[in-house]
C-alpha cells in the first residue's frame, strides 16, 4: 500500500471517529437534558409530597384538637345528664342484657334505704332477694317468694308490664321497665304516693257526693210531693170554682190562679228533670207509639191559650211519612210542649205551625224523622239566638221580658234529642218569627197509627174549602191533591156560596170565619138547595154539636186534626144514602144513654182532707156512689166491704200506703178471679214513680195535682159495661129534616 493510500485511509479513519465523536458528544447531550428533565420532575414531586405532608400534619392536629373538644363536650354532657337524673324525685337505672345493674341515680338507690350492696354491678335477682329479706317491700297477700317468682317473670318478659309496688313506709312506687333490641333495659321508678292519696281522696270525695246526691233527690222527691199535695187543692179548686156562675172580675182571678198554679207546676217539673239530667239518671223508656196522636195531645192542652190569643195551632204531617214509631212517647211529648209552648207564649197574632217530615233510612233500618215548630212571634236577635239553649238562659230584651220561665224548657229539650241520638236547632228573626226543630231516628212500629202509604178513599169529586187562613187552606190542598181529589178554595162564605153553581163533591169549611161562619154557611147552602156533603173543621166539636145547624152536616172533625179522621171521614162519603158518620169526639162530648143498672161503686183513698173535698167536687154530677178511705188500712177493708168498682188509690198514706194497700186487694182478688181497676192519684211524679205505681199491681196513673177532665175521662172509660152510665147524654135536639127539591128527605142523625 502506498503512502498515500494509507495517508487516505487514516485521514477516513480519523473522519469517522470524528463523526462517531460528534454522534457520542450529542447523545450526551440529550442524555444530559433529558436527566435535567427527570431530576426537575422529581424536584417538584418531592415538593408536593411535601406540602401534602405538612397539610396532612396539620389536619391531624385540627382532628386532634377537635376530638379532645368532643370529648371534653361528651363529658360535660353525661355530667349534666347525670346531674338532672340525679335531680329528678323518680328512679332512674340502667341494666345489660344479663340482668346486672350498669348505672342509677340516688332517687332509684335510696328505694333500699341505703343497703350498700345496691349500686352498679348488682344482679335483679340480688335485687329483689334484699327488698324481700330486709322487708322493705309489702307483698301483701303473697309470700316472698311468690312475690319474688312474679316479680321475676315480668322481668324477662319482653315488654314488662308496669306494676305498682308498696314500700315499707307507705309509699307507693310504680315500676315501668323498657328493653332495647341489644336486650338492656331502662328502669323507673315513679313515686306515685300523692297521686295515690288523691285518688284515694276523690273516691272519697265521689261517695260524699254520691251521698249529697241520693240527698239531694230524696229531697227532692218528698218536696215534689209535698207541693204537689196543696197544688192538688189550688188547681182543682180553681178547676171547680170556674165552673160555677161567676162574674167577668171573679173569674179573671180564678183563671189566675189555675194558670199561676199550672206554672209552678212546670217549674217543679223542670227543676226535677234537669237535676236527673244532671245527675245522669234520666233513662228512656222506648216503646211503640203514635206520632201524629202526640202531637195532637200537646196541642189539645195549648189550644185554650192559643184561642184566648187568637192565633191558630196547625199541623202538616206529611201524608207519606207513617205515625207510629218506637221510642219514649214521655220525653218526645215534652219536647214539643216545651217547643210549641213557648211559640204559644211569645205570639201575639198569626200562628203556630208543626211540620213532620220522615225520610227513610233503609240501611239502618229507620227513618230520620224531621219536627219543626214555626210561628209568627217576636223572634230572636242574630247575636242572641246561640243562648236559647243553654241552661237557664232566658233572652233578655224589652220582648221577652214580659214572659216568665224558669230558662230550663229549651236545655232540658236539647239534653233529651241528645240522649235519642237526634240533634236540635232554631232559626228566628227579630219581629218576624222563630222556628225551632229537631231530628231523630225512630224505628217504625207496625200496627200503630197511620202506615206511610195511605188507604185509598172514594173520589168525591171536585172538594170546595172554605177558610179564611190560607196556610190551613195549602196544608188541606196538598194533602187532597196527594190523594188524587182536586180542589177550589173560597177564603169566606159569601165567595163560596158564589160559587156552588159549578159542580162540587164536597164542602169543606172551617167553623170560625169573620161575616159568615161555617154554620151559618151549611144553613146557606141548604137553603139554596144544594144537598152537597159538608164537612166542619172547628176547634170545638162539643160546642158546634149543639148547634141547631148540626143537622146540615155530614160530620164535624176537630181542628188541628188526625190525618186518619179525614181519610175515615171521606170514606163515610159512599153511605150518606143512609145516615151521616158519627163525629169524632171523647166521651164527655157523646155520652151514652141512661140505663136502668145500678151506679158504679167507686172508692177513693185520700188522707188528705182538702183532696177528699176537690175529689169529691169533681165527680158531684156524676151518676155514682162515692167512699172515701183515709188510710191503706180503710181502702183494703171497703174493698171487702164496699165491693168498688174502681179504686182511686192515692200512693202516700199514713199507716199503709197505696201500694201495699193495692198488693194486699190483688192477693185478696186472686182467690176471686175478680180484677178491679185500680188508678194511682198520687203527688209521685218523678220519672220512674209510675212504673213503681204500676209494678206494684196499679192499672192507670194520675199526677197530682188532678186536672177534672183527666178524672172524669177515667170514670167514664173504666166504669163496668152493665152499670148505669156515670154521665147521661143530654135530651136530644128535636129531630129536623130537609128535603131538597127532588130528592127525598135528607135526616139528620139520631
């Protein structure tokens, strides 16, 4: 190889490593960067992981802080939780689930009486092993251990029950002991020894009342009976006396006295009800009874004060609602009097309307029965009508204050629907008139008054009313126009005689009307020759039967009157081809005949002279021989003796009473098979006297003090078939006839 040659390849040599140099150099290089890279990294990582220590540090000593305030926090609660358990007077602990005592406050531990054994870490068994062996416990009438088994058991039982245990020194404690899921339990031990004592107290205090109570209406009783006995001379006096001749000033003050008499009357009742009430010994007596009869009861007592007020007492029972119903007939009665006596008392002019509405209720089996009482009277202020049923609340106001009360009728009604589970209410204006009403739910009684569908009676054809009172004249329409029959109405007699020509059936017409009344009317109509029937609507059915012009008449009803009287007097229509019906009237209106028998026997027990005299007074007119027995000892030897027909037993006698004098006659009858009536006259009239009367073997009861017509109808109803009749009609009136042109004579009856 030549020089140059090899100068060539060393110089190729020394270029390679040169570039091989050059190539290591720039590898270094970035070798270098990329550690410069990786060590800055590396720099900031350890400056992270720094700042997250320190934080982390930090935040360890915050948690450090707050867990040591926590704590401190905790402490301070359970020392203050302590603290007020330790202040309370009732036992407080705590147990685990194997029955050992982990905690209690002084109040639970000093139940022990300071026995050092109880603390925390005492068994219940332990337990109860120191309170029967120290006898700090009386078991009563069980033995330690029995005590000790049942105390026991109620223990491990899942909910203890609380039991009542007694202490050594009369204190009573009540243990009410609750167990958690995990199986502990919490304890008290409530010291009830003063709510003991008071109760004690209360029963106590509860017998005296029980006592001051049966005082109370002992007292009451034999008050109601002793003002009952004088009230039975006044008014029955006074019942004589205003049927004697008397002049306009004397009989002023006779009727003063009655109604003075009657009013005290309704202010002993009143008070004697609302102390029953009060008391809670007020019972209903429900039974079957007819509703539209009672109605018409309570408006046959209140119609002499209504006619001398000139307002009229009507009645719309729906046509569609039955009458009889089963429930307390007594209580139902005294609501109405007590609602349409007051609309009675505070009307002037207008009138008094009882509305009766029953709407069935087929699920309970009943029918909600709707009594409302309307009238024109002075009404209620909007602000006072909330008082008028609260006890005695009276409305104070220049009106009312002209009528007396004793403010308990409205209470005493309210109290009543209540107990019948109805509900009662009013609606009045001032100077315009008040409604009251109430309603209850009464099952129907079957058999009893007027069934809900009403029998179909004959079409008379086109009915004329005749009234002056249009409210009369759309209650008389509807309840036509629901049996099919139409109707005209005249508001007087001339706009009806006017009007005869056209064609009618029937002629219906109220007995008092101004002009032309409805007697004078029925002479009108005959003289014109029209043999139509007419039938008188008049509040005095004895009156207008001796009236000469009674003989132009088909029938007279009274009014307010029963639905059923109507319908069986439109059903006589059919026979008038032969004698007219027979009017609707009670025994003293239509007499029966004399006979040729003997007079009834009648005895009367009476120990009190001036009832002797008023019982004697009533009954001076009447066809009978009349005994009187002082005692129970005389009533039962006139019974033997005397041979009555019907007793009259007063209750309260010295010696015997009625009721026993009435036992000793019936055990006397038994051997007879005879039954002689016997009708308590007695000034018992507390709720449950009469049943007491008739269990006692009575057959009718009369209230001192005696109203004659209740006496009389007694006589008249009970009087043996056979004997002469106590009371002898009247001589007939001379027998009339009318014949109208074509037709032949038209009689009246006999």
């Amino acid at each position: 190889m030549s020089l140059a040659s090899k100068l060539a390849e060393e110089r190729r040599a020394r270029l390679a490593a040169e570039r091989l140099l050059e190539q290591k150099q720039a590898e270094l290089h970035a070798a270098n960067r990329k550690l410069s890279r990786h060590a800055r990294l590396l720099s900031q990582q350890i400056h992270e992981k720094s700042a997250e220590v320190e934080t982390a540090l930090s935040e360890n000593a915050r948690v450090r802080g707050d867990l040591s305030v926590a704590n401190e926090r905790i402490a301070l609660a359970e020392r203050r939780l302590w603290h007020s358990i330790e202040t309370i007077r009732d036992g407080f602990a705590f147990w685990d689930s194997e029955g050992v005592m982990i905690a209690a406050n002084d109040a639970w531990i000093s139940v022990f009486d300071g026995l050092a054994e109880v603390s925390p870490g005492i068994s219940y068994i332990r337990l109860l092993q120191l309170a029967t062996e120290e006898g700090m416990i009386d078991t009563g009438a069980l033995s330690p251990a029995e005590w000790r088994h049942e105390m026991l058991a109620r223990w491990q039982s899942a909910s203890p029950d609380p039991r009542v245990i007694r202490l050594w020194n009369g204190q009573y404690i009540r243990m009410m002991d609750q167990r958690g899921h995990g199986g502990d339990v919490v304890s008290l031990a409530l010291n009830i020894t003063g709510t003991i004592r008071y109760q004690r107290r209360l029963r106590e205090a509860r017998t005296r009342a029980e006592a001051a109570n049966r005082a109370k209406s002992t007292f009451l009783a034999n008050m109601s009976h002793e003002i009952r006995t004088p009230m039975n001379g006044v008014v029955g006096m006074a019942d004589l006396l205003a049927d004697t001749a008397l002049s306009e000033e004397q009989k002023l003050y006779v009727d003063t006295i009655r109604s003075s008499g009657e009013a005290l009357l309704v202010i002993i009742n009143d008070v004697l009800d609302y102390s029953k009430i009060e008391a809670e010994k007020l019972v209903l007596h429900p039974r079957p009874f007819d509703l539209e009869r009672c109605i018409h009861e309570v408006l046959l007592l209140l119609q002499p004060t209504a006619k001398e007020k000139g307002i009229s007492l009507l009645v719309d029972y729906d046509l569609f609602t039955p009458t009889g119903f089963t429930g307390d007939p007594g209580r139902i009665r005294q609501v109405l009097t007590n609602l349409v006596g007051n609309a009675v008392k505070f009307t002037s002019h207008g009138h008094v309307l009882i509305r009766v509405l029953g709407l069935p209720r087929p699920e309970q089996g009943d029918i909600d029965v709707t009594v409302t009482v309307e009238d024109t009277g002075i009404g209620i202020a909007r602000d006072k009508v909330h008082m008028v049923f609260g006890d005695f609340s009276q409305i104070d106001s220049e009106a009312s204050r002209q009528f007396e009360g004793t403010g308990l009728g409205l209470a005493i009604s309210r109290r009543l629907i209540e107990m019948m589970g109805g509900r009662i209410w009013v609606d009045s204006e001032l100077g315009v008139g008040s409604s009251f009403g109430f309603r209850v739910a009464m099952p129907v009684a079957e058999g009893i008054g007027q069934s809900a569908e009403p029998a179909p009676v004959p079409d008379p054809g086109r009915v004329l009313i005749v009234d002056d009172d249009a409210l009369q004249v759309s209650i008389l329409e509807k309840q036509l126009e629901l049996l099919g029959i139409s109707t005209v109405s005249c508001a007087n007699g001339p706009a009806a005689l006017a009007r005869l020509d056209e064609g009618f059936g029937l002629v219906l017409t109220d007995h008092n009307m101004a002009g032309m009344d409805g007697l004078e009317l029925a002479e009108a109509i005959r003289e014109r020759g029209h043999d139509v029937p007419i039938i008188l609507f008049s509040p005095a059915v004895h009156f207008a039967e001796m009236d000469p012009a009674r003989r132009h008449l088909h029938a007279i009803l009274p009014r307010p009157m029963l639905r059923r009287d109507l319908f069986r007097t439109l059903g006589t229509l059919e026979q008038e081809a032969t004698l007219p019906a027979q009017p609707v009237a009670d025994p003293q209106a239509a007499p029966v005949p004399a006979g040729t028998g003997r007079p009834a026997r009648i005895l009367a027990a009476e120990d009190n002279k001036t009832n002797r005299l008023v019982f004697a007074r009533m009954l001076a007119g009447a066809d009978i021989e009349l005994r009187f027995a002082e005692n129970g000892v005389e009533a039962v030897q006139l019974h033997r003796d005397f041979a009555p027909d019907l007793i009259f037993m007063d209750i309260s006698m010295p010696g015997m009473d009625g009721m026993e004098a009435t036992r000793r006659i019936r055990t006397a009858e038994a051997d007879t098979g005879h039954h002689v009536p016997i009708v308590a006259m007695t000034a018992h009239a507390l709720q449950g006297d009469e049943e007491r009367a008739l269990a006692a073997g009575l057959d009718h009861y009369l209230a001192k003090p005696l109203r004659k017509a209740d006496v009389l109808d007694k006589l008249a109803a009970l009087t043996p078939a056979g004997l002469r009749p106590p009371f002898h009609a009247p001589p007939p009136l001379p027998e009339a006839t009318w014949s109208p042109p074509g037709k032949a004579p038209w009689q009246a009856p006999g």
